[in-house]
C-alpha cells in the first residue's frame, strides 16, 4: 500500500507541540506558531521562553521541575503536572494531543542544545507514526516519520537523509543516490542524498525517519 504526501501543510496542523530544545527563529516554525497560537502544547521547559516571545500555550505539560516560579504562576490554570520517569515531556504532550483528539501534530523545539535530548526526540517519531500524522520542524528541516511504500514531495536538488529505525531493507527511487533493497545499519549510510525531481518514493517493512532540507 502507498501513501501519497507526507509532507504536513503548516496550516492543516490541529495542534503544535513544543519541546524544550532551541526555541525556533526559521520563517517555517515561527509561521506554523502563528498559526496556531491557541492551540500550542507546551512541554515544561519551554514554557518561559514561549511566554518571553509573546505566545500562551494551551497546555504545559510535565513534572514541572523546569518551570520558573514566575512561569507556574502565570500558567497554573493550565498546567498538568505529569511525573511519569518512563516517559519524557515530549511523549506526554503527544498523548495529551492524542486525548484532545489532535490527530495532525507539528513539533518544534526538539532539537538543539544536548545532543541525547535531540537523538531521543527525533526517535521517538516512529512510536508516534501509527498514531498520529506528525512532522518536526527545525530550523534547517522538515522531519517526517514514515513506514510502508511512501510518496514524498520535493523539489530538484533539496537535500535529504533517511535513517532506518530497525533492520527492514531499504528501497529508494528519485533520488541521486538510489537505494535498493539495502539494510541500512548505520544511521549514516542513507544520509546526505539529493532529490532529483518533485517527488521521491520510500519502500520498507520497517520504519525510517526522513529529513528534508528546506
């Protein structure tokens, strides 16, 4: 079975998350919080800066350890205070979008600064990829979750990388480099590649995990 079009209009999200890595400056990010100001789901840790840069979240979401006194105050009529060790923030914000019955997520803010923090949350999108439609914006990319045979849209020359998430083989056509039915075990080997058109194609039993260069 092939899906058509990963990619996630700013505009079709019903909701964004916000983690607490480098608070987005790209024109990309910044615009998809404009455009959902009212429906932002704040992990802790982001919620000063998100308040310093003129936005009020719908809900922040966490154990609240990252919170300034200041900060709790301001948001204690929408703070839910989460303890859970075995997961991370990001995971709870995306299980309170889940009971909202938010169903197309942008996550911004989750990477930057400490590097586990990074390779945690862009893992974390294949646990969230049978749930939900959910896409990472950065500052320098779209990230995109994806399993199965998928379409994606690009354009000529636009940078991308694929890392595979488990051992599926891997095809891939419409790129400079293309891949055949290849097991990619190290995350840098399908890096680095390059769209050769306005569209590229992904087949695995596995998932993998798509970035795509603005």
């Amino acid at each position: 079975m092939k899906t058509e079009n990963r990619k996630l209009k700013t505009k079709e999200a019903d909701a964004i998350i916000l983690a607490a890595g480098d608070f987005p400056l790209h024109p990309v990010p910044m615009q998809a919080l404009e455009q959902h100001r009212d429906r932002i789901i704040c992990c802790d840790g982001a919620a000063d800066v998100l308040l310093q840069a003129g936005f009020y979240p719908e809900i922040v979401i966490g154990d609240g350890d990252s919170l300034s006194l200041k900060t709790r105050k301001a948001l204690s009529d929408r703070f839910i205070c989460d303890a859970d060790q075995d997961t991370n923030d990001l995971t709870k914000a995306f299980r309170h979008a889940l009971s909202r019955n938010y169903r197309r997520l942008l996550i911004l803010g989750a990477t930057g600064k400490r590097e586990d923090h990074t390779l945690g949350n862009i893992s974390l999108l294949t646990d969230y990829v049978d749930r939900a439609h959910v896409q990472m914006l950065t500052d320098y990319g779209m990230i995109t979750p994806a399993c199965g045979n998928t379409v994606f849209t690009s354009y000529p020359g636009q940078p991308i990388s694929i890392f595979c998430m488990d051992h599926s083989p891997l095809t891939v056509s419409g790129l400079k480099w293309p891949v055949e039915n290849r097991i990619i075990i190290r995350w840098w080997e399908a890096t680095l590649n390059e769209a050769l058109s306005d569209r590229f194609e992904i087949k695995t039993t596995g998932k993998v995990v798509v970035f795509q260069a603005y």
